[in-house]
C-alpha cells in the first residue's frame, strides 16, 4: 500500500507556503504531518488537503546550545503550535526577538509561512518547516 | 513462564570522555557481572547489548559481536538493542523473555555508550536523531529543547507559576547531586553537594527555562547484568533478585503525543503492565531510578509512574517525599543527572542500582533500608521507547 502522501511532497508545498494533511474519509479527522494512517481511528482511506496553517502556541523554548552544523542558527524559538484544524505541528517562530520568549506567548495566535532547512550530511537532504509569526 | 532472577551485576565508573574503547568499557562491566554471579564466561548462553551511537563516538558498528569475543564467549549469539536512551533496559527486559521462556538459562545483558567522547555538538546532534528527523529536526529541535517546551507546557497545564516550577526542579538537580556525591561510581562523585537553587538557576541557559544544571551530562560508561533461571540462580547466590514485572511500549514524534502532553501515554503503558504482571502497585515500591534526563522530567515520570498526583511531585520533592526516607527514594544513585547517561548503557545501570540497593551493598548515605522492591524506568528519545522493570528480593 502507498502512502498518499509523503515527506518529500509535504515539503515541497510547505516550500509554497501550502500546509498539506490528510482528512479521513471514516471518521473526519485531520491527520498532519502524514503518515500511512489516520491519528484518530487507523483507517489509511484518507484524502489530500490543504491546512489554515493558522493556530496557537502551546509551547515553547528558546535554544543557546546548537547541534553540530546549526552553531550559526542559535539563538532561536521552537514552537508547537496547535493548529486550528487540530493537529499540533512544530516549527519556529520568526518576527520576534528569541530572548524575549516568555510564557506570554503560550495561546499566541500564529499564522504560517516556512523556511527550509538546507540539510546536513546525515539528513538526506532539505526539509522544509513552518516559519510562524505572531498575528497581532 | 520460569522465574527470571538478576545474579550479578557489573559497573564501570560513569564518567567524562574514556579513553577506554566499548568493547573495553563493556568487557569490564560484564566480568564484574559474570564473576560476581559465580560464573565462567562459557556459562553464558547469549549476549544482549544496548548501545546507541557507537558508530558515531568511535566508528564502531556491531560492538555486541566484538565484546562477546573479547570476553571469551566465543560464537555465543550476541544481540544489539537500540531504543536510544532506553536501549539497555530493552536488553534486559529481552533477555528476561528468553530466560522466562527456558529457550535459555544464563543471559548476559547490558550496555555501553561513548556519549561524552563525543563533544556537545557531536553528542547534540546525535541525540537529535531520536526524535522525528524529517518533520521534527528542520525546526532545530534539540533533547533539552524537547524537556524546555514540556517544561513550559506542565507549567501552563497544571497552572504553576513558572517561576515557582523552575524552583522545585531546582530542588530534584539539588537532591540528585546529593546522592551522586557519594556514589563513587557517578560522574560526580564528590562534586556538586552544595548545590543551591540560585546555582542552578544562574547557570547558563541551554533551551529556556533549562539551564545547565537542570540537564544530565554527557557520559561514557557500561554496565551488565547477569539474568538465570530460578534452579540455575539458586545454585549461584543465596541473594537472588527477582525480575517479576516488566513493561515497554512506544509511541511516534513528539507532536502526536498532544493528546496526553505533557504527559508521556507509553510510560503510563508500560509502567501499568510491569505492576500489572508483578502484581503490586505505586504504594509498594520503596525505590525507583528513573529517567531524569532533565529535572522536569523527574516530576513527569514521578506523576505517570503513579507516585504522586499529576501537577504535584515538585510539591512532592520540596517536601522530602521523593527523597531517601520519604514516600519512595527516587533516584539514590544520583540518576542521569548526576551519576551520568552513557545511554546505551543507562537502563542497565539503573538494574544495577536497584539490585545493589535490594541486597542492601550500597555505601550508607544512601542506602533505602529495608528495601524490598525496586522499580527502574527508562526513556528513550521524546518518548518514543520506554521501559520499566520491576525487582524484588528473592530471600
Ligand atoms: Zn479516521
């Protein structure tokens, strides 16, 4: 069984802007990122759609100590973000200075744009990620 | 089902970069293991191993088939376990399987890691592999910026002042700094007893709120176990302890894991089937090693492991209640914090503890008395392997 949609095309329309899930034809959950199954129930009868990508901060963390390769990124602020359709995806927050990160921004609303990760040698190349920023 | 009982262990120091290969390091965990359970390496049936990044701390793939020669059990099968941080309680919990099973009698179980040897940066990196590398990894997630943003997430849940919170996890670095400072096998042995909560919260930020000392250290060490059936253990000690409860369970990236966030479901799994089987309940164990990777996930894993209510084990650990004489002596060792985190080697490091403690061997300080049963819990990744395994004495 093929999966209906997989990493390397999930990128390629975050690289778009365009945050791609997968809505189950069984029991109407959002499934994102993709996987073979639904979330909810485990059915794999699900089709391709495209997410709001707007949501809300859940949590959050400003990184100081980088992995090898990413020195040059810190600092920097990792959201989970519960999107309005659901699911909760990671990403980073950008517009915003990483210091300042506080519990304020716990139930932030977000919008959605990307940013790609170039890749290192054991990565297998790029992946993009949601870039969010803070609707004001 | 036979009965599984532990009949020696073995340890080496946990510590700093090595200079020491693994299959150095497990070789002497292991004979410690193998001549304190009255045997000759011939004796054991197979060899099951825990070790995570060896490839990468020392170009070495395949360890397990390399130690078994090097400590003369020639041509035994010989098995590598990777479950991250989790990877050597896997070994065990396996080779209690095989040992329950009859298929065999005597197993060798245990672990090594060079995580130390490999540098921050190296070492952050790798341990960035264990969690989703393709949905996960671009965002620059890092294994404290995993327990920095459930940090904040138990804060907005259970409705704690962060402030407040980052105070009582100051107090979990503080009580396993304590202990560690007496083990002579922890990385920081002799250090770090007069630990304040404003060191801890002066020290440098890794990934807001945690900072330096609210994070294990990097580590290199090994440690083994030598696991028998019931007949063959009671020819070998008069002191065995028994395996009668033992759980694992598993669970996918981090943000799938929302509907149960901040707490970890494969715990609260895994945990429940290790009572389950052996029978007891939260109540009855008198000491745990768990998974303190990062003082948050003390109080975590304290709360899923059901010995205090959920939003309250800091309350529990300021009030002594986690500590040695309290409710349940958590961590005696001085746990990944302070005695170390070779995580290939961790989980059996904690068996180790546990089995020392329930014979009652371990130096004065920080002995449990009278304990009876013993409970280790093992955390690989963000999550997505976790092991526990109960102990109890068999005499
Ligand atoms: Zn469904």
């Amino acid at each position: 069984m093929e999966h209906k949609l997989i990493f390397k095309d999930y990128s390629e329309a975050l690289k778009q802007n365009k945050l791609l899930g997968l809505k189950c034809r069984a029991c109407g959950a959002i499934t994102t990122p993709p996987k073979m199954v639904c979330r909810q129930c485990a059915s794999p009868d699900m089709d391709i759609i495209e997410l709001k990508g707007s949501g809300k901060i859940r949590t959050f963390t400003t990184v100081y100590v980088a992995s090898e390769g990413r020195e040059d990124e810190v600092p920097y602020t990792i959201v989970m973000v519960e999107l309005d359709d659901g699911p909760w995806i990671m990403g980073n927050l950008g517009d915003f200075d990483p210091a300042q990160a506080s519990m304020e921004l716990v139930g932030k609303k977000v919008k959605m744009g990307h940013k790609v990760f170039p890749g290192d040698k054991y990565s297998a190349g790029e992946g993009a990620r949601p870039l969010f920023s803070l609707v004001n | 089902m036979k009965k599984v009982a532990v009949v020696g262990v073995g340890e080496t120091n946990f510590s700093g970069p090595q200079d020491k290969t693994e299959v150095e390091l497990f070789a002497e965990a292991a004979m410690e293991a193998i001549t304190e359970s009255n045997l000759k390496p011939e004796d054991i049936k197979a060899l099951f191993i825990g070790n995570v990044l060896g490839d990468f701390s020392e170009g070495q793939g395949m360890v397990q088939a390399f130690a078994a020669e090097n400590i003369g059990c020639h041509h035994v099968p010989a098995n590598k376990y990777e479950g991250a941080c989790a990877s050597a309680s896997m070994a065990i919990r396996d080779a209690f399987i095989w040992v329950a099973s009859g298929f065999y009698d005597i197993v060798l179980a245990g672990g090594v890691e060079r995580a130390a040897t490999m540098g921050t940066g190296l070492a952050t990196r790798t341990f960035a592999m264990f969690s989703d590398a393709r949905y996960e990894y671009p965002s620059g997630i890092t294994f404290p910026a995993v327990f920095a943003m459930l940090t904040h997430l138990y804060a907005d849940t259970y409705g704690i002042p962060l402030e407040k919170l980052r105070e009582q996890m100051a107090k979990v670095s503080i009580q396993s700094y304590r202990h560690g400072s007496v083990n002579p096998r922890a990385q920081f042995f002799g250090k770090n007893a007069d630990m304040t909560v404003e060191k801890v919260l002066g020290s440098f930020m890794v990934s807001s709120p945690l900072t330096l000392h609210d994070c294990c250290p990097f580590s290199d060490g090994a440690a083994a176990v030598v696991l028998a059936s019931e007949e063959v253990a009671k020819k070998l000690t008069g002191k065995p302890v028994y395996i009668t409860g033992v759980g694992q369970s598993s669970s996918g990236p981090l943000c799938n894991q929302s509907d149960y966030l901040p707490r970890i479901r494969a715990r609260e799994i895994s945990s429940r089937r290790a009572y389950d089987m052996a029978g007891v309940t939260p109540q009855d164990i008198d000491l745990c090693e768990l998974h303190d990777c990062f003082s948050i996930a003390s109080l975590i894993a304290a709360e899923s492991l059901g010995f205090f209510e959920f939003g309250k084990a800091g309350e529990a650990w300021e009030k002594g209640e986690a500590d040695i004489g309290g409710r349940v002596a958590i961590n005696p060792s001085g746990g990944l914090k302070s005695k170390g985190h070779p995580i290939g080697a961790t989980g059996a490091g904690q068996v180790y503890e546990v089995t020392r403690q329930l014979r009652g061997e371990v130096e004065p300080e920080r002995q449990v008395e009278g304990a009876r049963t013993g409970l280790t819990d093992t955390l690989g990744g963000d999550g997505g392997t976790l092991v526990n395994i109960i102990l109890q004495r068999g005499w």
